[in-house]
C-alpha cells in the first residue's frame, strides 16, 4: 500500500434526487417526507439535486431551471432546514463532474453494459442514438456518493443496482492505485418508502406523467382540489379491513390506507385498528382532512418560494458552498493519486 493518507470521513447521508418537476404526493411520501425527517438524525444530511444526471436525456433549458427550484422549493416547503441539511445542485460543485471522469476511466463498459436501469431504458430503442452520458450515468453517482463517503444512501430498491458498482468502483480504483482511499461502506438503503399508487388504479403508481390529474395530488394543488380528489378516488364497496392481510387484493384500498398511514406517521395496523369495519363514505373525509393539513401549508409555501426564486438560489449557492468545502480536498487527494500535478502557489 502505498502510503497515501487515508481520507478522512464521518457518517453522512447523501441521497441525490432528479430535478424531474410536477412533484406529487408519491414524490413527498416516497423520498421528501423521509430525507427531511432524516436531518434531526443526528447525522449530517446532504441532497444534491442531479442537474447533470438530468440531461443524461433532453431537457428544456428553461424547465430545467424551473425544475431545479421547484424541486428545491418542495425540500424547503416540507422542512429542510438549510442550516441542518445541505441541499445544492450537483453543477455547481465541480468535483462531482470531474471525479465522475476519473470513475468512467475506471468502470468498464462490460460493467455499465449490465446495469437493469440502462438496460430498462433502452428497451426496445436505439441505444445507438442514447447519449454517452446516459450510459456513464452511474459512475457520476458513484463519484456523487464516493466524494461524500456517504454512509447512508437513501435511495429506492431501483438504485441497489447503482450502489453495488459504486462499492466495485472504489474496490477498483483502490487497487488500480494500491491504496486504501475510497472507503466501500455498504450504503443503507433505506426500508421500503411508501408506494404511492394512483388514485384512479390501485396497481398503478402515481405519476407526474399520468394523462388523468384527477389520478394523482400535485404538491402544488390547493386544498380543495385535494379534498376533491380524494372524495373521487376509486375504491371498491366494502368497508375498510381490521387488519393489514384484509388489504391483499384490493389495491384502491391499500394506497388509500397507506397514504392515512404515511401522513399520520402512524403503523397501517393502527389506522385499521381505528378505521375497520368503518365505510369509505367515512374515511375519505378524515383522510381529505389529513392530506389538506398536511400539504396545504407546503403548497402555500412551495407557491411563496417559486414568486421568489432569489430566495432558492441563495440557498443552493450557500448549499454548494459548503459542498465545495468537503469534495475539494478529497478531489485533490485523488488528483495526487493518480499522477495529475497539481497547483502551486506562483
Ligand atoms: N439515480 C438516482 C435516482 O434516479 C439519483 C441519484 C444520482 C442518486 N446520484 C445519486 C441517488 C447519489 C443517491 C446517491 O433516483
């Protein structure tokens, strides 16, 4: 081994999340709701918003920037506190580019090939005609991750895939270099995040892309347009279960308990223990109640930040500021390692 200093890194939690806009109800259950509740963890929380990953395929400039901010502003309005947590878009903190060159000069094409996301996402395409970057797309997240030393990932069952390579990829870069630089910590993915299914077709997930709005809550929808959604969703005509095993084949009803459960904080067992036997015709409104209470105050303050854009973009520089402050050193360790001559004072 050669005698490189052994980078030096705490515990963090790093997710990077997809600036993809139209945030719904599926976005705060599944991801928002559980990484703001993670930065009075104790540990330090880091998001990144994924500009780069985000033009692995054609985006409108303008609605990427508009995304960008609305995704910020959806982290802020459920209670990401810029001085606990430190939110950034990933392309104003450099090293993430630049390690992720280093990482497409150390992953091999026959690992990429294998990835299920690529192989998923050209199916049935020309993947002749998809881009370079959308092929190379998970060893920028190796490097997002790697520069970090992140040691919780909270990501979906979707990306285990991408964390494994990130571990062969440090594996590797150590031994190409003979060191003991990047740390190959098992990331935590976290337990399954609640699946917020379509309010129109239980075995469906909620979608921003879903052609029927009614099928879904925008994060950006006013209580009444929540009430009445919920009112309108689909469900079968028997009455809520006691137990959990009484939702197996009846999906509407699930996502709707589900839903109760993941606003409440409160286990499914507890909400059927209060709700079982009950009719539809009087869970909707209690559930309209919780979702109105719920993400009204988001929506308002979600509107609030969007009239002040200066607002967001002052939070994501200060954000990448502080980026900046842990990935250049460990950026620069890497340079070193592997033979790039480095500044000198002059
Ligand atoms: N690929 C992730 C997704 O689609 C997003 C992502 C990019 C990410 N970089 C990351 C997640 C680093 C966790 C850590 O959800």
């Amino acid at each position: 081994m050669a005698d490189t200093p052994k980078a030096q890194f705490k515990p963090r939690v790093f997710s990077g999340i997809q600036p993809s806009g139209g945030l719904t109800l599926g976005n705060y259950l599944g991801a928002i709701k559980r990484f703001v509740d993670m930065q009075d963890s104790g540990i330090e929380t880091i998001y990144c918003v994924v500009d780069m990953h985000a033009i692995t395929t054609w985006q409108d400039p303008e609605a990427l920037r508009r995304q960008t901010r609305e995704l910020a502003a959806g982290y802020l309005a459920a209670g990401l506190d810029p001085a606990k947590s430190i939110l950034f878009n990933q392309s104003q903190v450099s090293a993430h580019a630049e390690l992720g060159w280093v990482f497409n000069c150390v992953a091999r094409m026959g690992w990429m090939n294998r990835m299920t996301q690529w192989k998923d996402k050209t199916a049935g395409k020309n993947a002749e005609a998809e881009s370079l970057g959308l092929f190379a797309y998970p060893s920028l997240m190796a490097a997002d991750i790697l520069l970090y030393h992140a040691t919780h990932v909270p990501v979906g069952e979707d990306q285990k895939q991408h964390l494994e390579l990130t571990r062969d990829i440090a594996a590797k870069f150590n031994h190409d270099y003979g060191v003991d630089f990047f740390p190959l910590t098992e990331p935590v993915i976290e337990g399954a995040a609640t699946r917020v299914m379509s309010l129109r077709d239980g075995s469906r997930k909620m979608s921003k892309s879903d052609p029927s709005d009614q099928s879904r809550i925008n994060m950006s929808d006013d209580a009444d347009t929540i009430a009445r959604k919920i009112r309108r969703a689909r469900t079968d005509s028997e009455p809520l279960p006691s137990e959990a095993r009484g939702l197996e084949h009846r999906p509407e009803a699930r996502n709707l308990v589900n839903i109760y459960a993941a606003l409440a904080d409160r286990p499914v067992d507890r909400v059927l223990a209060e709700f079982g036997g009950r009719p539809f015709s009087e869970f909707k409104p209690q559930l309209a109640d919780l979702a109105v209470a719920r993400l009204a105050p988001i929506s308002a303050e979600m509107a609030r930040l969007m009239d002040n854009e200066d607002e967001i973009d002052r939070i994501l520089s200060r954000g990448a500021a502080r980026a900046r402050e842990i990935t250049a050193p460990v950026l620069r360790a890497t340079y070193d390692i592997i033979g790039m001559v480095g500044p000198k004072r002059i």
